[in-house]
C-alpha cells in the first residue's frame, strides 16, 4: 500500500465518516480535511470567507526523509503529519475534546489494523490567547526505497 492523498482521504472518510466537520461558506458545505499547501492557498487554509465548524483534519504534505547506510546509500521514507483539531463553537464545551480523543482512538486503531506505521501525541492542550485549538497530532511513516547516496 502506498500512502498518498487520494488513499489517506478515502481512508480517514470511511474511518471517521459522520464526525469529521465541515467548512461551510454560506449555503456550501465540504468535509473538513486540508492537505496542505493548497494550490492556490499555500498554507493558509480554509480561506477567510470559509468558516470550520467541528472536528477539521489538517494533513501536511509528504516530507522526505534520509537515513543514511554505511555502503554510501541512503534509506528514504515519507513522512505525513496529520493534525485532528477541535473547531467546536464553545471551546470549554467537554463534547468537542470527548469526541476530539474517541476521534484519535478510533483513527490509531484503524492505522494500526491496516499496517500504516505511525506515533500520535496525546491531546495538545487549546490556548484561546494564541488561537491554537485542541488537537491530536499524528506522524504516519510510508517506509520506502534504498539508493545512492
């Protein structure tokens, strides 16, 4: 299996379904998964007359990353970082973190069963002064290929 956007967004669709938020823009509605840089937004995502409502998924895009070997090769593996924040209208309201870490279970066992290596973090803490919302951050490893240094 080879991770990429079309896999990992059918993927975290069928795991989460329903609960996963949606950004809404007057009457328009799409499920709340960013993988960014965006085109023509980089990575200031969703745009500014585009509101999230609920739980968003945030996936960075692939960062490569070499491991060199002794024999003059290098061992190349994409990393992805996926980010599951809390957007729920009241921030001290204890559904949107109970359904924020039964998001995150649900998500690492379903990584887990289908052999996609990953590390999560337990819940980041929200801070209304720095506008970060709580959240659950996930590294997914794709193992990959062996060449030339």
């Amino acid at each position: 299996m080879c991770l990429d956007k079309k896999y990992l967004y059918d993927s975290l669709v069928a795991w989460l379904g329903d609960d996963i938020g949606i950004y809404r823009n007057g009457s328009r509605e799409v499920k709340a998964i960013a993988f960014l840089p965006m085109e023509n937004f980089g990575y200031d995502y969703p745009p500014d007359d585009w509101r999230t409502i609920g739980i968003e998924i945030v996936v960075l895009a692939t960062m490569p990353k070499h491991s060199g070997l002794l024999n003059h090769q290098a061992i190349e593996e994409e990393i992805w970082e996926l980010f599951i924040k809390n957007w729920e209208e009241d921030i001290n309201a204890p559904k949107g973190d109970l359904k924020l870490i039964e998001m995150g279970k649900t998500l690492a066992q379903n990584l887990a069963s289908n052999g996609i290596l990953f590390k999560n973090s337990d819940v980041i803490q929200g801070n209304e002064a720095l506008n970060m919302r709580p959240q659950i951050k996930f590294i997914l490893r794709q193992p990959g290929s062996i060449g030339l240094l």
